[in-house]
C-alpha cells in the first residue's frame, strides 16, 4: 500500500478515512482537514456564502430579479442544487425583514385607531409576511386550475416571490422611508406606488412561470396577489371586527 492510499485522517464531520492527498471527505464533501475556527475562517466563509457564484446570496437575488418565473420552473423540474430552496430563503428573507423593522421603528401595519390587534401583528409581523404565502400559491392554483402544476409547485414560485418581495421592503422601502419620513405627502404616494410592485412582480413571474400564452399568464398572476391582498385585509379587517 503506498503512501497515496494509506489513511491520513478521519472526517471530523462524518468520521469517514481520508486518504492522504484528499482535499475533501469522499462522504459529505467537507473540507479536509477541517482548520480550527478563527476571524479569518468565519469572514472567508461569508464571503464564500455572500457572493461565491455557486448558491450565493447574490445569485440567487439576482436571478430571482430578472427571471423569477424561470428559477422557480427548473426547481420544480428538479433542478434543486444550484441555489438556495426557496423556502429556507423565504425563512431567511423574513427574519432580515422583521428585524430591520424592529430596529428601523418602521410601521409595517398601520390603523386609524391604535388597538391591541396592529400592536400585535406590528410585533409580529413575520407571521404577516409568512401567512400571505400560502394565501398566494392558493390563488395561483385558482387561477391556473388547467396548468400542468399543483399547489406545492405554486408554492415554490410564491416562496421565492414572496422572499424577494419581503427584502424589497428592507433594501428600499424602509430605507427610503428613513430619508424621507419628515414628508408624509410624498410618502404617501411612494406607498401607493410600492402596493403595485408585489403584484406586478408576480405576474412577471407567472410570465415565465407558466408554460402557453404568456399574456394570459401575466394576467393570472395579476389577479392571484391582487386577489390574496383583498383576502388578507379582509381577514384582518374580520379579525379586527370581533377582537374590538
């Protein structure tokens, strides 16, 4: 036996032998030999994890921008290694949301009266974010009752939506909201204007998303998020009703 094939090492994630020479576990790929932790190694490894090209952060953040509807086709298709799952994104993408809202001050749901009901959803608005969700791959579902997809497809394509959707609000919306707060006219028309973007992003989604005439299938998901926020504010509004 030569000195290639002799054991160097166990992994120290699975415990399989390493052959001297092997750069990585042949088991669970880990790298070998594992260095001890240090600054250095956690700052490498954001890095790595921030905007190396493979299942980057950044990546994924850009393609779900400019093709959302195709992202979310392949991994259903099956094509599931090259980025993030959208639901471990959509976890991610909420939890940076609620809290840079926490931190900003930021009134994520706001009533004409104060009331025990927006105190608890503005303390709780990841359950907000979240809720829509479902509500979302529902409505698509409706709307494409004769695509080729189910509801656990649709939810694929509204968790990555909704993610991108939720960091939208932290990366642009809150921070515009920071600079320009002291004037409420024009803020009040920059909310307005953001409403749109969810539904207008969907419905690019669903653009690609779905396969045929990709006009009607704009249309669709136009009417899915706008039909998901008419349930949602009627549910709260319902909520509200018989907690008050």
């Amino acid at each position: 036996m030569d000195a290639e094939t002799l054991p160097h090492e166990p992994c120290a994630n699975c415990s399989t032998a390493i052959l001297a020479g092997q750069n990585f576990c042949p088991n669970c790929g880990q790298k070998a030999p594992t260095p001890r932790l240090s600054v250095h190694e956690i700052g490498a490894e954001f890095v790595h994890a921030l905007a190396h090209v493979d299942r980057s952060v950044l990546s994924l953040i850009w393609q779900l921008l400019i093709r959302p509807g195709v992202l979310a086709r392949d991994y259903v298709a099956g094509k599931r290694k090259r980025y993030f799952g959208p639901f471990a994104f959509l976890v991610v993408a909420v939890a940076f949301t609620s809290a840079v809202i926490a931190i900003s001050g930021f009134q994520a749901v706001t009533s004409d009266a104060p009331n025990g009901l927006a105190f608890f959803l503005q303390q709780h608005i990841n359950l907000l974010f979240f809720f829509d969700v479902p509500l979302l791959a529902a409505a698509c579902r409706l709307m494409g009752i004769r695509e080729p997809f189910n509801y656990a497809e649709y939810l694929v394509l509204t968790s990555y939506s909704a993610g991108l959707h939720t960091l939208f609000y932290a990366l642009v919306v809150i921070p515009v909201w920071y600079v320009l707060r002291s004037d409420t006219a024009l803020l009040t028309r920059l909310f307005y204007v953001s409403l749109a973007i969810g539904p207008l992003y969907l419905a690019y989604g669903m653009y690609q998303f779905l396969p045929g005439r990709r006009f009607s299938s704009a249309i669709k998901g136009l009417f899915a998020s706008l039909l998901t926020q008419a349930a949602t504010q009627g549910l709260v509004f319902l909520i509200g009703y018989f907690y008050l």
